[in-house]
C-alpha cells in the first residue's frame, strides 16, 4: 500500500491516526469503519518503526557486522499491529486515543487478519525468533515465500475438515514495502553446458523472485530487522499475440503458472506434480535469498573468502537444503571460486536445524524429479558425495541412494553445526536419524533449545497476568525473562495466588463467551483443558479423545458422582493429504457432537473444537487455559513451543518425557508437571514385542470399552482406520501409554479440587519457565553457532 502522509517532526499518535485516515485512505472519522480506524493505527505505528529500522541498518553497514540469514518456509508471524504497538510502548496512548472516541482499541487490533505464511511450531518458532533477534540487536534478515493463501481456512462439515484458500491478502497490507528493485530470475530445468572452462546451467524455464519488506522491531524499539518475502512472477506478464488470436487463457498462462509457486504453503505432496512444486517452491524461495545475500555482501566486500566472517545462513528444516548446492553452484560456476573452495565457504557460512526424529520427514527427493528440475544441482551433489566419501571410506551414509537424493543428510554434509532444539531431542539425533553422520563429525551437532517470546506470549497476550506479574516485580522480566523466579515466593502468598487465579479466571471467561458465540455453551468455573497442535499420530490427539470416551463412560454411570466438570479442546489442522490425521478430526468432532448435547453428562464434559487455529486463537486458548496436553509419543516430538506458552501463562503440563517436557519437568518442578507414559527407550523396546497394542488393550478394560463403543456405532461412523490401527501396529503406543495416561488425568483432577493449591502450583509454572525466552535461545546461537555480535545497546 502506498503511504502517502509524511510525520511531521513533533506529531502526536493521535495527529498520525487522523492523518493517515484522511491522507492515505480517504475517509472522516465519521464514516470510519473498523477496517478503515486498524489500518490508520497501523500506518501510524509503521511510521514509527522506519526510523529504528533504517538506522539499525546504518549500523550494520558502519560496523561491518557480520549479519544472519534465517532462511525458513514459514513465518507465523500472525497479526503484527499489538506487536509493534506493545514493543514500541505505545499501547496506552492508543487505548486513550480509541477511548476518547468511543471505540475499543483491542478489537480494532483484532480486526487485522492473521498473515498465512505458516501452520505451526516451525514458522511460530522462526516468528519468535525473529522478533528476539531484533530485540538483542542481532543484524539479521528472515526470508520465506509471500503466500497468497497460506495452507488453508479450515471449516468442518458435518465434522469433516473442509479447506479453502486464506484470503489474508485480499485486503491492504499495512506492514509490507514492495521492493520491484529487488527481483531474481530463478530457474528450473533446462540443461548444463560446459562452455570452456566454465560450467553453466541454462534452464528451461524462468520466474521471477520480486521481493517484500517487513519491519520486525524489537522490545523498546531499539533495533529493528527485515523479514524480506519472495513472491513468484512472470518474466513475461501477458502474451498479446495469443490474446489476439482468440487463446485468452493461454495468454494468461504464464502469470498463472509462475504465481502457482506462491499460491499456497505446502501443496499436498502426493502426486508427482504435487512433489515437483514443492520442490520448485523450496528452491524458488532459497535460490532467490542466496543471490540477495550475494548481492549485498559484494556491495561492501570484494574477497570471497572472508564470505563465512561476514554470512550466516540458518536453514530451518530441511526446506531450505538445497541452500548447500545452490551456493556452492554460485560460488564456483557465477563467482569462479574453485570447487572445493566454494564448497568450505559454504559450509563456512550454513547452519541446520533438524526439527524431527521422523525418518520420513526428512525430505527426499527422486533423482529423476532433481535431474528433471535442478540438473546442475544434482551434478553438484553427486560430487559432494564422492569427496565425502573419498574423505570417509567407512561412511555408510549416502546423500544420493535407493533413488532419492536425501535433504537430510545434504543438509547436515553441508552444514558447520547442525542443531537440534531441546536435550533431549539432540541427544536422540546423534543416536538415531543421524547416528552414522555424528560418528564421522563429532563435534558438528549441539543444542538449542527452542524459546518463546515473551512480548508476544505474556505481556500482549495475556495483559491480566502479565500487569499482575509487573505490579509484583517490575518489569525487567519483559526482556530478562528469568526475573519471573522473583514471583516464587509470591506461590504462597494467599492475597497474590487469589488475584494470580482471579486472572485466569477472566481469561476463562473470555474464552468461554468466545465458544458460545461458536453455539457451545460452556461454564468458566469448570477445568479447561486444551490441545492445540498439528494433527498427526505422533502428537496423539486420538489418546486424548479416547481417554474423554472413556471418561464421559464412567460419568454417565454415576453421573451424580462427585466429578470435576471439564471442558475438553482442540484446535488444529490436519495436511490436506494425510488422511489419518483428517479421520482424528472427524472422531473428535463426533465425539463432541454426542457428548455436548448428553443431558446426562454435558453439565459435568464438554468438547469444543474451534475451527481454523491460528496465532489469534492461539492467544485466546493459551491464557485461559488450565491444563496443557503435551502427550506425544516419548522420542518423537523434537522440542514444541507450545509446551512453553502454557507452562508460562500457568497451565500446568500433563506430558511424556518427550521433547522440551523433559526441560519444563525439571525447571518447574516433578511435583507440578503430571508425567505419564513410556521413556523413548522404552517404547523402541514396546514395538518389539509381537501384539503389544492387543496386549494392552486387553490389560485395561477402561480403553476396551471406548474402542467398542466406537466401533459399535455410538459416535456415527465406526472409524475403522482408527480403532484398527490403534489395536494392530499402533506405532506410537497409543494402547500401551492410554492406562498410565487415565491414571496421570484422574491425578490431575485430584489436584485440581484443592483450588489454592492449584494456584501454587500454577505460580510456580509461571515463576520458574523464564529460561523458555526464544532471547536466550537467540544469544546461544549467537554465540554457538552464528559468530555473531549484538549490535545495539
């Protein structure tokens, strides 16, 4: 969007706002919509963000300092507008300025739509990440791709997930500053030709990368970065010949072509042409980032091997593997740099974080697919495996074999640390996935644990608690989280533990007036207890509502027995193509469906499954929230984020030892965490054992019985798929855990009725989850991994 009202020196927020409505959207206050008041507040909070931001880019260039490059396909950044007003300080004025107009300053903010450029912990994460690097003064640029519309708008249909396209972008963007200047041509296909002594890739087709800027500021303002998104175009827009000649679609056929690559986050990968975008997208979005930060190291360097003091390049995930290939291809073929040279600068400059334990969700690529695609790429890749293996003969790890090129073991070849994001998840790396790669590089894998920030997760999220926590302590925890253990003495205060819980409480209430306005009533004085994640097997959803099967069973044979009433939620989505994790969805809402509308049983269990889960529900769900479900297959989650959230705003986890649980356990103490479930070890042991999910479910009749009643009917469909598989293979335990986990829910419930006691324990999740600051994670990549300095005071 074009802004067309210049600050004046001196000028109130007030005076931008009514600036910015008249000047740059025509409109009077008079005739103002909330749309029309959001993007005013939002122009004029920008305003104030361009200032820090350029002079934070001054500086970099001033001190020469070396920048990071966090390279990641997903950015869920949701709503930026109570970002920037919180870490600029100026949420006050603008309440007082709304106030005086009659207006409610919170749902003007609420009123800009979540942007779709992610789905969970990794973009959450990367979002996180980004708003702490600008708030320690690291110099660094994030870089993903512009999506038009995200991964998709969930609805449900008779409880079936539907999915429609994002329309985030069908509106005015107020954060984003186009940069035509600032385009690529990316290709794909095509042929290598070796033109004397110079090797050079002629693709076939083109696109081009243009990019768009947002401002990321951190706390204070004192320091802003640049999350830099890439959106696909034409090189030719429009074919008028075909025009003319009657092919009006053929004409456009270019444009929609190229724009596909943009379109959507993560296209169902189940078909070959489905696999063929994905990877376009990833080497569109990587390809373009490595020649802008070429670009921008040639304009103050000319000495190519001093690329690795001056470049760090992050690659969440394996998305962004081909990073590796890609700037070696433009080291040695565009910047003539020998190969071996370009292959250590690379190396030099690349980091990897692995986010899974799955060997299937490392990504790979068929040969035919890469030869088809990025020829040369595969060229270099096959070189890069025989120097590795001239280097390691006893190696067993191939990066091309079984007719896959594998992005997993590119990424970690080409990376100069590989990292993995809790302890427990790094130690489980060097046994398992990269067992073989550690052996031969030793010293290559460390850990950082993921972080959250709290500006966004407390202070903007949860203002009851977090103006309760300032009121008691100051507000230095705000970017020194740990001054939170300040509040552990205050566990036992009776006066702050009653005003701690009268705090929740509004949040329940909020939340709770949030679902009737879905059509499922609920009441604030019962437990609410929330899963919100990605649906996939490992993070067993399907546990969850089993166990509220088997509860609300038990409830309505005795539903005048003394039960603690509860509310049961879920919130995710499920990949448009996994279709296990789609039936969990449809069971869930089933379930609900019977359960809410007992008249046995619906004063004492609710289900509620808000649709669409995104950053926004996310901030609605967490602060109310009492109970935090975290009961992932042990071995199998590699950190989560979520778990943080809670832990931080007092949800007290019940969990496995998987992941970052194993962290928050011991921080906030065994007493206030309710574990449950097998060690990872000892579910690899499970599996072995011939029928262990029959074994298990023969062993505790409770499961039985909730498995019968699906199967027999009582929830509409049987859902075959789930109750077979849960009883057959059942690779993630969820028979094997489901007992320990009744037994760790009853505990829960038990703790629950003594309400002070709660609290306490609530207190202490809060005071003692500081070290969960994605700033502290942030300062050890710095130090471990980027070789970079904070540039700001």
């Amino acid at each position: 969007m074009k802004d067309v009202h210049v600050p004046r020196p001196g000028e109130t927020l007030s005076d931008a706002i009514l600036q910015h409505l008249k000047y740059s959207l025509g409109k009077d206050a008079a005739h103002a919509t909330t749309t029309d008041w959001r993007m005013a507040l939002s122009l004029a909070i920008r305003d104030r963000i361009v200032d820090p931001w350029f002079a934070s880019t001054r500086a970099t260039y001033a001190k020469q300092g070396k920048r990071v490059y966090y390279l990641s396909m997903e950015f869920l950044i949701g709503r930026l507008l109570e970002d920037a007003t919180v870490n600029l300080g100026l949420m006050d004025e603008v309440a007082e300025f709304f106030d005086d107009r009659s207006l409610d300053a919170r749902m003007v903010m609420q009123d800009e739509p979540d942007a779709a450029l992610g789905n969970g912990g990794l973009g959450r994460l990367a979002a996180c990440f980004l708003e702490s690097m600008s708030t320690v003064g690291c110099p660094a640029y994030g870089y993903g791709i512009r999506y038009e519309h995200g991964l998709f708008k969930q609805s449900f249909e008779g409880g079936r997930q539907m999915e429609a396209p994002e329309d985030w972008l069908t509106e005015a963007h107020a954060w984003e500053f186009e940069r035509p200047e600032s385009s690529y041509r990316i290709g794909f296909g095509g042929a290598v030709k070796v033109l004397g002594n110079r090797t050079v890739w002629q693709p076939e087709e083109t696109v081009l990368a243009r990019a768009y800027d947002m401002p990321m500021i951190g706390w204070q303002g004192r320091w802003a970065n640049t999350l830099r998104l890439w959106s696909a175009r034409p090189e030719t827009v429009f074919d008028l010949d075909r025009f003319n000649a009657g092919d009006y679609y053929g004409a456009a056929e270019p444009e929609a072509l190229a724009r596909t690559i943009s379109r959507v986050l993560y296209p169902d990968d189940t078909t070959e042409e489905g696999k063929r975008l994905r990877l376009k997208q990833e080497f569109f979005f990587t390809a373009a980032s490595l020649r802008d930060i070429l670009r921008r190291f040639e304009d103050e360097y000319d000495d190519w091997s001093i690329l690795p003091s001056k470049v760090a390049i992050q690659l969440n995930d394996t998305h962004p593997a081909i990073a590796g290939p890609e700037l070696v291809r433009l080291l040695h073929d565009e910047k003539g740099m020998d190969f071996d040279a370009a292959v250590e600068a690379a190396r030099g400059c690349l980091g990897y974080t692995n986010h899974t334990l799955l060997p299937e969700a490392l990504e790979r690529w068929s040969i035919e697919l890469m030869r088809s695609l990025l020829p040369r790429h595969l060229q270099i890749i096959e070189r890069i495996d025989a120097a590795h293996a001239a280097a390691h003969p006893d190696r067993k790890v191939v990066l091309i074999g079984d007719g896959d090129v594998q992005m997993g073991p590119i990424a970690f070849t080409m990376a100069h640390r590989v990292n993995g994001v809790s302890a427990l998840h790094t130690g489980l790396m060097k046994e398992t996935v990269f067992a073989e790669l550690n052996r031969l590089h030793p010293n290559r894998i460390v850990n950082e644990t993921n972080g959250i920030t709290p500006r966004r997760w407390v202070l903007a999220a949860n203002p009851r608690l977090s103006g309760l926590i300032t009121e008691a302590i100051g507000d230095g925890w705000v970017d020194d989280l740990e001054e939170l253990m300040q509040l552990e003495p205050m566990a036992d205060d009776a006066q702050f533990r009653d005003e701690y819980a009268a705090a929740k409480r509004a949040n329940k209430v909020d939340l709770a007036n949030y679902l009737g306005q879905q059509g499922l009533a609920v009441d604030p004085d019962a437990m609410f207890d929330v899963q919100i994640k990605r649906i996939h097997e490992y993070k067993r959803q399907h546990l969850n509502i089993l166990q509220t099967i088997a509860l609300w069973q038990e409830i309505k044979d005795d539903p005048k027995g003394d039960w603690v009433p509860q509310v049961k939620v879920f919130g995710g989505k499920a990949a448009p193509g996994y279709v296990f994790a789609k039936e969990i969805i449809f069971l869930i809402n089933a379930v609900a469906e019977v359960i809410n509308n007992d008249p046995d049983t619906s004063h004492l269990l609710k289900v509620a499954y808000p649709a669409n889960y995104n950053v926004t529900l996310a901030e609605r769900l967490i602060p109310a929230a009492e109970v935090s479900q975290q009961i992932s297959t042990a071995g199998k989650e590699a950190s989560g984020t979520g778990n943080m959230k809670f832990a931080l705003n007092g949800a007290l986890t019940i969990g496995t030892l998987d992941g970052a649980n194993v962290e928050i356990r011991e921080l906030v103490g065994a007493d206030n965490f309710f574990l449950f479930g097998m060690t990872a070890q000892e579910v690899v042991a499970r599996r072995q054992i011939d029928d262990h999910a029959a074994k298990a479910i023969a062993e505790a009749p409770r499961l039985k019985r909730a498995m019968d009643a699906i199967a027999s009917g009582t929830f509409g469909e049987r859902f075959a798929s789930i109750t077979e598989n849960v009883s057959g293979d059942d690779y993630f335990c969820v028979a094997s855990d489901f007992a320990d986990y009744w037994r760790a829910s009853r505990d829960l419930e038990v703790a629950y009725r003594d309400q002070a006691d709660w609290t306490r324990m609530a207190v202490l999740n809060t005071a003692r989850s500081g070290w969960f600051s994605s700033d502290r994670t942030i300062r050890g990549y710095m130090s471990d991994i980027w070789g970079a300095e904070a540039l700001s005071v």
